[in-house]
C-alpha cells in the first residue's frame, strides 16, 4: 500500500487511515490514526472495522474531509467504492479445513486454532456480504484470485493488478554485495547449501511440505531459513522425526529483507493457499532460482522451467526432487537465476500504480464527478490481520 499511494500522491489528495505506518511520505500523504484495540485478532479486526468507520465520519461531520472515493484493500469497511481483494478467504479455509482440526493439532496449540477458525469464518460471512454485492468495484491481484472470487459472486469482469517490486532495491548487483556478510551472519560456510522461505502463517506456506521435503534427501550441507512469525512448537515433533534439528533454523523478519535472499541458494514457497506471494518475485529479482506452488498468484508470472519451478502444493516427493535438482547443478541455478532477475524486472510498483490510477477514474467517472486531481482517501488496515494476509 505504502508503494502504490506513495506513486498516486501526485495526481490525488490521499488520506491514509490506519492504525500504524511504516515508509510513507508524511509530507505528501495525510495519516489518519485509528487507535488499536490490543489482544487476539478477531476482537482487534471487529474494533478496527467499528473505530476506522467512526474516525471517518467524524472527519467528515467535524472536518469537511468528505472524500470523493474511498479505496480499500480487502474487507476494511462496508462503504468502500474500490476494493483490492488480496485473498477470498472462502477459498483458503476450504483448502486448510482439515490441518487446523483438533485431532490433528498438539493440544497446546488448541486455543490459537480455535481463535483462527473463528476469525476465518467471521471473514468468510463478510467476504459473502461485501463482495457479493455491487457497491464495490472489485481488482484481484491475480488471475487466481479473480478465479476464487467468481465461485463466490456473479462478478463477470474482475480487473487484476499484480503486484510489483521496487527494482531499485531488489537487484542482482544487491544479492552478489550482501552474499559473503550475510553468509557470514548466519554461520554458513562455503558449501552449506540454503534454502530459504519467508512469509507468516506457515502452515498456509506449505512449511510441512517443505520439511517433509529436507527429510527426504540426504544432503548434510542442506540447510534451510524460515523467515516469519508464527509458534513454531507445531512443527518440532516433525523436526525431530526427520532428524532436521540442527538443519533448520527460524528467524525473525528484518527490514532489509534482500539479506536473507543474499544468503540464500534457492527460495522455496510451496504454499498450499497464497493470492500473490511477494517473496518469491523479489528473490526472483535478486537473481535467485525459486521453486513456487501452482496455487500461488505469483506462479503465473513463471515460464515452469526457465525462471522458476512451480509444483502442486503437498506434493513433497516432487519438491524434494526439485530441490535436489538445484542443489546438484550449479549452471542451472546461474541459468534460472539470470532468467528470473529479467522476468521480475518486469513487475514494477510504477506499472502497478498506473493500473490502479485507471481504476480510481473509473470509479469517479461512474460516481459522476471529473477526471481532475480530487480527494482519494485510502482506507487501509495495517492492524493485526495485515500481517496474516500479506506477510511479504
């Protein structure tokens, strides 16, 4: 969000409502505070969509801040006039039912479980209510997406806009400086082999398949990075049955995310549910083979083969051999790393902003009002559910 509006402040008066910030230009854009209700996300997302609403019309009452659009990505609110659907949760909770069954849980992990079908199933009865409506002009960031939201609302025409990278940052020329100190940093020597995977939520990125995967080739020198937030107590019992012990490490999100993709010998993203994945195309752009998941919106953007590998989400046989493959050959991984950095470059945050620019005069040209610069105010959780849907 902070790319896109960051990009349409010159054409637009932007009022940014949220609870936090990060990485956004104060003296072009108006930050609205919307204060935070601390504790579990539910009770946190239900007070956001209550306190945004108040804060808002409060500006608008009080203040004269009556905008001409309001924008918004995912649900947010009930009065938005352009929507961003960066997941239809209907569809990610049809393909998780069974992992976050009891039975098949360690007990300690119970409580968070049950917190998270709740939440799921709060989202799923809005996502029916708002964008089965026809308030809302609908944008998905991906053909996937679109598909998604079309068993779910008679939408015929969903616009996609995908997402987009800075290429400025994201770079092969960043990834060869950083590589030695990075290396380094995590303790890796000169034949340790990397695999890396960044995101939240890693059940929904496939972390089991991809353990499943390690513990089926063996590679001593094969090491993988999990990059995140989440409990990993989950995942220990696997660890210690396919002997991964000291062959995994998790470790926390950093804001020069390109040193993890420095280190790294191959991204791996076998999500079982993802409607973009960001981290695959900004390690693509750093040069960096990558394997991803059939039903991952970024997997779109790959020629199978020649700039990545893509492979059917649970399949750990076939990602073992993927990974194996990479692992043994490095011209192969100089080949696909090349042909990456070229297909990401493609994808900027600039081509995304002009997408969306066109819609934003869509929207006001239906609503009746001229094409000139107006008031767009943007209406964006940065609360706790950001972090579950866009981990990137």
């Amino acid at each position: 969000m902070a790319e896109q509006i960051e990009r349409l402040a010159d054409d637009y008066e932007i009022h940014l409502y949220s609870s936090a910030v990060e990485d956004v230009d104060f003296a072009r854009i108006v930050w609205h505070r919307v204060p935070r209700l601390p504790g579990p996300y539910l009770l946190a997302y239900c007070w956001w969509l209550i306190a945004n609403r108040v804060c808002r019309w409060w500006d608008t009452r009080f203040r004269g801040l009556a905008p001409d659009m309001v924008y918004s990505p995912g649900i947010n609110c009930f009065d938005a006039d352009l929507i961003s659907v960066h997941i239809v949760f209907a569809e990610f909770y049809r393909r998780v039912e069974e992992s976050l069954a009891f039975g098949v849980n360690p007990v300690v992990s119970w409580p968070r479980l049950l917190h998270r079908r709740m939440y799921y199933r709060l989202l799923i009865a809005l996502e029916s209510h708002v964008y089965g409506g026809e308030r809302s002009l609908l944008t998905a960031v991906s053909a996937k997406v679109t598909e998604d939201l079309r068993g779910y609302c008679s939408r015929v025409e969903i616009p996609i806009i995908l997402h987009g990278i800075d290429t400025a940052r994201f770079r092969v020329e960043t990834r060869a400086e950083l590589r030695h100190s990075a290396r380094q940093a995590l303790g890796f020597g000169e034949d340790d082999f990397c695999v890396l995977l960044v995101g939240n939520d890693w059940k929904k990125k496939g972390l089991p398949c991809l353990l499943e995967s390690m513990g089926r080739l063996a590679l001593p020198s094969l090491r993988l990075v999990v990059v995140g937030r989440d409990m990993v107590d989950p995942y220990r019992s696997a660890i210690s049955r396919l002997r991964l012990d000291d062959r995994v490490s998790f470790l926390p999100p950093r804001p020069d995310i390109e040193f993890y993709y420095a280190a790294a010998d191959l991204y791996v993203g076998p999500s079982l549910e993802d409607a973009f994945a960001l981290p695959p195309l900004e390690a693509m752009a750093c040069g960096l083979p990558s394997i991803v998941s059939s039903q991952a919106g970024v997997s779109e953007l790959l020629a199978n083969e020649v700039d990545g590998f893509i492979v059917d989400p649970g399949d750990s046989a076939r990602l073992a051999e993927l990974i194996a493959l990479v692992y043994g050959n490095a011209d192969l991984r100089q080949r696909m790393g090349k042909a990456a950095a070229k297909r990401a470059r493609q994808y900027t945050w600039e081509r995304n902003a002009e997408q969306l620019g066109q819609l934003f005069q869509e929207v006001l040209r239906r609503k009746g009002r001229n094409s000139a610069p107006i008031l767009a105010e943007q209406d964006v959780r940065s609360g706790p559910d950001a972090r579950m849907q866009n981990p990137g």
